[in-house]
C-alpha cells in the first residue's frame, strides 16, 4: 500500500514502471506455474493503482470549473469502474479449474435422468435433430427420459381469439406430438406462457421424476459421451447442484461471419467459457447458463425450481442455489454444438436481454449482499453481473476526446511526460495481461470491438431497467437465419453517425495541430485517442455489413469411413463433414458415374461399435478440393431414422467438436493483432459505405417504380415519393431492442 501511495518524481515513477513491467514479464514466462501466476498478478496491479491513484490526486479538473468537472468527473467514474472490474477480473483467474472427469460408477447405480428441451417458436427439422442426439446419449435407455417443452403449442395459443395464431399453434401442436411420437419421446404443452423459460421448465419439473434435470436449448444437440462426462460428479458430492459445460456453435455470429473470421479466429464466447468459468470454478462460483447443464432435483425442489424474478433465470437459479450452500462444478469440455444468431439485430436482441437480466440480477438480489455466499462468491457474482455495465464506459472513452478537440473543455489534466510515466505504461501492463490471461481465446482489439458494437444499443437497455428493474420481459432469440443478399443492417443509422463524428473529429484536430502556434500536449494525447477511438468505429461498420449467407445446415467436419451402396456395388468412401442437410463424400477408390440430370440415389452405411446405421442420400453437386473430388450428397427422405443418422454422424464423437476448437485458439501478438485490427477500420469501413450506397441507390430506384404517373408536356413521368424511414422500437421475429 506504501508503494502504490507513495509520492514520486516522474523519473522515479518511469523507473517502478519499467521494473514492475520487467518482473511482469518474467512472471509470465511460466504461464502454468500458479506462483508465477500470482506474482504477476499482484505487480499488474500495482501499476493499475498508482495509475488510480495519479489518475485521482493529479489528473481531475477544478471543481470551481464545472463545464470541465463534470464530464471529466463522469469519464474519472469510467475509468475507476474499468479498474474495478480489472481487480474482479485478477481475482476470478487468478487459479482456474480444470477438472477430470469421474468414473460414473456401475449401471445399477446410476441417477435417473430427465432431459428438457424447451421449444418456442423452433422449426420441426432443427428441433428432430436435437430430440435424436440426446435420445443417441450412452446412458441406459430405461433411466433416460427425454421431454420436449412446447411453449409455441400452449392450450392459450391455440384458443388465442386471433384465428391466425390459434392456426399456426395447432398446427405446431399436432406436428411436434407426432415428431415426438415418432422419436419415442414425451411431448408436453402447458396451459399457457407464464413466467417463459422459467415457467417452462419448472412445468417439465411437475411432469417428470428425474434425479437429475439436463437443459438443452432447442438448437443444442449433445454429444454422445454427454451424460458419461457430467454424471459422475454427482456421486462425488452430495451438495453438487450443477455441472455445467460451454456453449460450442456450429455457425458464425455477425461479427465473425461480416468480418470472415469464424474458421481461423476464436469465438468471443470462447474466453467466458475457456478462462472465465473455469476461473469461478474455483470459488465454487461457476453459474448455471441456459443450457448444456445438468442439475440435481432435490437442490431444485429447495428453492420452487427454476428462478424467473429475472429474464436471466440461469444466473439467477444459480445464485438462489448457492445461497443454500449448495456447490457447482464446470466441465471445459464441449459437449454440445448449437446455433448462435447470425443476423445483427437478433444478436443485440439476445445481447440486451442479457445485459437487462443481469442488472435486474444485480439491482433485486444483490449478490455482493447475498446471506450464505462466500466473500469470494459475492465478488464473483457481483463482478458477474456489474460487467454488464460496460456500455457506459466504452461510450464515455468514445466520446470524451470529443470535448477537447471541438470546444477545448479540459476534462483530463496531464502532460506527455506524466501521461507516459503513468498511462502509457498502464496501457502497456494491460495489454500485456490481456495476451497473458486470455491470449489464447482472444485477439488484440476484439474485446473493445464487440464491447463498442453492444454498447451503442445497450446504453437503452440500461437506462430502461434501471428505471424500472421488473418491467424487461424474456423474448426468444432467432436462429439459423439466412440472407439472400449482401446488406446494411437496420440497425446501422447510429453507427455510421458515430464514424462521421469521429471522422470530423479526426480531420479538425489534425487542423488545430497544424494551424495552431502551440499545439497543446493534451490535444496530441486527445487526437491519438480519437483516432484509436476512429480506428473501432470503421471496423464496427464491418460488423453492422451483413454479407450474404445462403446456408442454412451448418456443417461439422467428421472425417469417417462409411460404405455406399450405389446400383448393388458397394464403395468405400469417407464422410469429409455433414450437416442436417446432407453429407460430403470422397470415395476412397474409383469415383462411380453420377448423375445430377436424374440424380443418382444412394444408400451410406455407417458402423459404430457393431451396429449399423443406415440412410438414403440423393447426388447434389461435385466440387474439387486440393485435387481430391468431393461429391454432395442431401438426405432424400426425413424419417425418424434417417433424424437418429444425423445425430450419430455430426455427434457421436466429441472430440470433433474439442479439434475444432482447439485448431482456433492460437494466440497473436500485439503488432499482429494492431495491423490487422487497422486493416479492418479501413476496408471494413469501406465496405459498409459501398453497401450504403448501393442501399440509395435501390432506394431511389424503388421509390421511382412505386411513384404515381402524372401527364407532364404530353408524356408520361413518375413523381417520386418520399422515403419512409423505419419505425422506432424495432421488432424482429419475437426480438425487442429496449431503449
């Protein structure tokens, strides 16, 4: 404490930077040395305070000058909450878990399970695939019960007065209990919607008998070794009341898929569930997330089952829970493979929801007071939960430049010299962390990117629950939406305002350097920063650029040796990958003559452990891949048998989904990450502006077509009608954007 208040000279204070960075360094060279750990965690902390500590006793405007106290005092309250969450942040990670898993024990011994899987507004073809994966589960057939929730078929929907949503909730009705019938599976519709997914489950609580619940969401099918990786746990510890397992997705989200990153970049879900759950692990902290969970009924049944007070009911569960006392463990193994949403808007949809349900959390439970948590379970959950509050930060740092650069408020007081001694080298020491705690699992920059992106719709969504904590209402997430054409998002208006701001920004601090007589420090200090700030901005426009996506069926590399039955002559072949919809094929022999004019049907027979699966295949397309032929392959029927063959190809192995994770995790240096995060903010930038133009383009167009005609001097001309802009209060296939 002496150190981080002590009273320095800027030389001294450039030398404990440099000396602290340098015992940081060596500190990291042994990343797996849990010493080594700690002690490079308490010298960036170190750093981190007496930057605090600058950043308090030196650097804040004169009260008696208000026009400069109060946003700079707002953006101080910025910087200490990112300091704040740093420290929580030091403390999750400081020992994260990775657990082994335990022998299940004999089938005699073995819990009952329930498995639930509930359904919304889910197509028949996404929720078949995923009934039959968990249905493929090993675990003895006689202790496995699988239900489909239905809350899109309640006996409210199809007597709703409105005949078209009483139509479309019988039809749903009928043909997810004949879906279920088929699969040997226990369908159920409750009366009506209440309470959501809360609700939901805890009506697949009262019809069921389970000693143990597993959740899966409606597009996440488990693997087979699901059960045998999590059950055994149980055993062990009597008080455990929650295995979880990450969350593995098939497809890109927009940020990926607008931005090509998906094959070669870790997902942004990746840190939470490869470092951040682990990390909570320890202080028996890691919380229930939706889905790909397994719990225990008893510690169910102690709190009234699943908690629905918030829209985040996951959490929320888990926080009753370990309020009893109750432990949980987390798995680091994928164990289930689902969908993300693809398009912009449903992800902001799905992100506010998380965001509103967290801060209710936060607001109505307040954990950091929660009776029956550890002190290490509060500031967990409190971390947790206050994370959500980033919008605010990111916001204040994009727009404070902006105060000096157009009107000279003077909201950070500092020099170069003392900006280096103390912010520079905090920089420095944070980047540096970054790289050492979660190098693996993410890029340079693409924290602040996908925090920028959430943060300029889910400042409403703050403000909204803070206004009123109970009034966000759960709203489904949209899946496995395709675009037929390459577009700007809907929701793209604010984030070009933003660019062209900080564009104009950048171009007149570039004029006050060169046309003032004296240049001020600060406003070099300041016009870095916008242009960082510029930097983000152009790449976000990457994101809000939707590119075209036509598939549908996202596939999974599966690598295995099959045989096609083709006109009674049986080849050899290896499935490259499948996906619900089809499969690829490269035939280990002589490639057969196929035929997509009267496309060639034919059988595959895949064998697993004595048995045989079999399923019917028509010829689609031949394409060639470093020389080698790959032919595809679609389903030509959708049985029950040729559902139960997708699951045995796409999730029979888990170490196809463990491969494909860890070929991602690669870790990039700074410079690295820098230039390609610059590369962005140029051609993303230009991209999205090519795609706005093309948007007036089309819209001048269509507004010339759908114009009246008019006689003018004898001919016939079209007067154009004004544009109609979209209404506020966006609505999207069940997703509201609050605020």
């Amino acid at each position: 404490m002496t150190l981080i208040l002590l009273p320095m000279s800027l030389q001294a204070q450039l030398m404990l930077s440099f000396a602290v960075l340098g015992i940081m360094f060596i500190g990291m060279t042994r990343p797996d040395n849990s010493a080594f750990r700690v002690i490079t965690l308490v010298f960036a902390g170190i750093i981190a305070l007496r930057y605090g500590f600058w950043r308090t006793t030196e650097t804040l405007p004169d009260i008696t000058e208000p026009l400069n106290f109060i946003p700079g005092f707002l953006l101080y309250l910025a910087e200490m909450y990112c300091l704040a969450m740093l420290a929580i942040s030091f403390f999750m990670v400081i020992d994260p878990i990775k657990r082994k898993t335990p022998d299940m024990g004999g089938a005699a011994d073995l819990p009952t399970v329930d498995v639930f899987i509930p359904s919304y507004n889910e197509d028949a073809e996404l929720l078949a695939v995923t009934l039959a994966a968990a249905k493929s589960m090993a675990y003895p057939k006689d202790k496995l019960n699988i239900y489909l929730l239905d809350d899109g078929g309640t006996d409210a929907k199809r007597n709703h007065k409105n005949p078209h949503i009483a139509v479309a909730a019988i039809r749903r009705h009928e043909q997810l209990k004949a879906l279920c019938a088929a699969m040997d599976v226990h369908y159920h519709a409750r009366k009506q919607n209440d309470h959501a997914k809360a609700g939901n489950l805890n009506e697949g609580l009262k019809i069921s008998r389970g000693e143990l619940v597993v959740v899966f969401d409606a597009d996440h099918a488990p693997v087979r070794d699901f059960l045998r990786e999590t059950v055994g746990f149980f055993k062990d510890d009597a008080k455990l009341f929650l295995v979880q397992t990450p969350h593995y997705f098939l497809n890109p989200d927009p940020l990926e898929k607008n931005l090509q990153t998906f094959a070669r970049m870790p997902s942004e879900n990746e840190m939470f569930y490869s470092i951040l759950q682990r990390g909570l692990d320890k202080w028996n902290a890691s919380f229930f997330c939706g889905s790909a969970a397994v719990l225990r009924r008893s510690a169910l049944m102690t709190t009234d089952g699943f908690s629905g007070q918030s829209i985040t009911e996951d959490c929320e569960t888990a926080l009753s829970l370990h309020c009893q006392g109750w432990h949980s463990v987390y798995v680091d193994k994928p164990l289930i493979a689902g969908l993300q949403p693809e398009t912009f808007v449903s992800f902001i949809g799905q992100r506010a929801r998380w965001c509103q349900g967290m801060l209710q959390i936060l607001i109505l439970k307040r954990p950091f007071l929660a009776k029956g948590l550890s002190i290490p379970q509060r500031i967990c959950y409190a971390g947790i939960n206050m994370f959500w509050l980033f919008p605010l930060s990111r916001l204040a740092f994009m727009f404070s430049p902006l105060l000096y650069i157009f009107f000279s408020l003077e909201i950070y007081k500092a020099n170069i010299l003392e900006f280096a001694s103390y912010a520079v080298t905090y920089l420095i020491s944070s980047f540096a962390m970054q790289s050492y705690l979660y190098g693996r699992v993410r890029w340079p920059w693409i924290s602040e990117l996908y925090e920028y992106v959430q943060a300029v719709f889910l400042f409403g969504s703050i403000i909204s629950v803070v206004r009123n904590p109970r009034k966000p209402t759960f709203n489904v997430t949209a899946k496995g939406q395709t675009l037929d054409r390459s577009k700007l998002s809907p929701l793209a208006k604010p984030y070009f305002a933003i660019f062209f701001l900080l564009l104009a920004a950048a171009l007149y601090s570039g004029y006050r350097v060169l046309t003032e007589p004296v240049a001020s420090e600060l406003l070099l200090i300041v016009a870095m920063w916008n242009l960082i700030n510029l930097g983000l901005a152009g790449a976000a426009l990457g994101a809000i650029a939707e590119r075209r996506e036509l598939r549908r069926n996202q596939r999974l590399p599966v690598k295995r040796h099959a045989l096609m039955h083709i006109d009674d002559i049986i080849h050899h072949v290896i499935v490259q990958d499948a996906s619900s919809g089809g499969v690829s094929i490269e035939f280990v022999d002589k490639e057969p003559k196929l035929d997509l004019v009267n496309p060639t049907i034919a059988k595959v027979e895949v064998r697993r452990g004595g048995q045989t699966v079999n399923f019917n295949v028509v010829y689609r397309s031949r394409r060639v891949i470093d020389k080698t032929a790959i032919c595809g392959f679609a389903y030509s029927e959708r049985t029950p048998e040729t559902v139960m063959a997708i699951a045995e190809l796409m999730y029979s192995d888990q170490s196809v989904l463990q491969d494909r994770l860890v070929r991602r995790q690669i870790r990039k240096n700074f410079f690295w990450g820098t230039s390609r995060f610059a590369l962005w903010s140029l051609t993303e930038s230009l991209r999205a502006i090519r795609y706005s133009a093309g948007l007036i383009r089309e819209t001048v167009v269509q507004s010339f077509e759908d114009a009246p005609m008019v006689l003018n001097d004898n001919k016939i001309v079209q007067v154009p009608l004004p544009v109609k802009t979209a209404e506020p209060g966006l609505v999207l296939k069940g997703e509201q954007l609050y605020g």
